[in-house]
C-alpha cells in the first residue's frame, strides 16, 4: 500500500504544470549561462594568441631581414 501510494505522488507531482514550468525555466537558463561563458572565453582566448602570434612573427620577420642584410654587406665586402 504505501508504494503505490508513493508511486501515485511522485507522478502527481512530476506531471504538475507548475513543476513542468519550472524544469523548463531552469534548463534554458543554464544553457544561456553556459552559451555566454563559453562564447566569452573562446573570444578572448582567440584575440589573445592572435596578438602574440603577430607580436613574434613581426619580430621574426624583423631579425630575419636584418639578417639578410648583414650577409648581404658582408658578401659585397668579400
């Protein structure tokens, strides 16, 4: 008797409109939360290497053609 009885209000309850409302209420807004961190943080993770990345290719190219342009002196010196 009492496990048809538990039964019976546990799907009272899980069937509510109210509690329905609410389980929806919830889900969507933690998938909104969960949207905006992820979209924030790929963003600043994206801008990050791409300012760091450019920074050191800058200065590669940078001491690559002052390179170039020491042996250059130094072959026409020969």
């Amino acid at each position: 008797m009492f496990l048809s009885n538990f039964i019976y209000i546990i799907k009272r309850v899980l069937t509510s409109p109210s509690v329905i409302a609410i389980v929806i209420a919830a889900i969507l807004y933690l998938s909104l939360v969960f949207y905006i961190l992820n979209y924030s943080k790929q963003k600043k993770t994206y801008t990050r290497k791409k300012s760091k990345n450019t920074k050191e290719m800058k200065k590669k190219e940078k001491e690559e053609s002052e390179a170039d342009e020491d042996d250059g002196e130094k072959e026409k010196d020969n």
